[in-house]
C-alpha cells in the first residue's frame, strides 16, 4: 500500500479530487519510485484512486496503472482487500489510495482499531500473506518512508 505524496492544500470551493502533488511530493513519489522499481515483481498489479495525487504520484513509477473508483478518498477496507483478492492473489498488487482508508486496511490485517494506523505521506506499507496450517497470517515485510531513501 501507497499513500500518496504530498499535495497542496485544498483551495475553497475546489474539488478534492483534482487537488495536486507539491513539489515536496513530486520528490517524495520520484524516491520510492526508484525504489519501488526495484522491489515490485515485473506482473504486479497496480491500482490507483482517481484523485489526481494518487494519479500524479503513481505516474512516477513509470508503469502501467488501473484507476479505481474503489480507492477514492472515501473508499473503505472491504472494498480495497475485495480489489486486491486479500488473502487469495497470485501476484503482488500495489495499491496507491488515502488515509484513513489505507490506515484502516492495515489495522484490520493486523486485527487493531481501525483509528490506530496512521500512514504518512508518500510511504509503503508492504505485507504478505501466509497460511499456517488452518489460519491465514499476515506478515509485514516493510515499511519506507520517502525521507529515508
């Protein structure tokens, strides 16, 4: 999961949806692009929330991508693990959406409040899923913040 990067503050009477990368952000996507790059499998699939943000931060990667009205601003964790086939995908997904609802994701993987998962801007969380016997597992492989690259 992909928070996106820093954007400009919202502008009165504008919608959210078109509001745009900072160019702090365009540096914080650009960093974990690179990384990224390196780390996602060549199938992985990718899916991006409609606002322009996620859209613009996304583009740094320089890969195909899938607009999803399923990880708009307002989106909700059932409907993210529905999209991405949690815990049943064959390939890695990368989904680039918005806090809270990416927050929330993670806390329901890791079976917490759902308030508690705060996810800055600009970073992965990346976790895999595993099965133990009769019970699915999930793992967290790591966690990057763009200001540590």
């Amino acid at each position: 999961m992909w928070r996106h990067a820093d954007a400009l503050d919202a502008e009165p009477g504008n919608d959210d949806m078109t509001r745009e990368l900072s160019d702090k952000g365009h540096r914080q996507a650009a960093r974990m692009a690179k990384w990224l790059d390196r780390q996602l499998p060549q199938g992985a699939r990718i899916f991006c929330s409609p606002a322009r943000r996620a859209e613009q931060t996304v583009a740094h990667l320089g890969r195909k991508f899938k607009i999803r009205d399923e990880l708009s601003p307002q989106c909700d964790h059932h409907g993210l693990l529905t999209l991405v086939q949690w815990p049943h995908a064959k390939m890695t997904a990368l989904v680039v959406g918005h806090q809270p609802a990416l927050g929330h994701t993670i806390a329901e993987l890791f079976h917490l409040p759902h308030d508690t998962v705060g996810v800055r801007k600009g970073s992965i969380w990346w976790m895999r899923a595993r099965q133990r016997e009769d019970q699915i597992q999930t793992q967290l492989w790591t966690i990057q913040l763009p200001e540590l690259l």
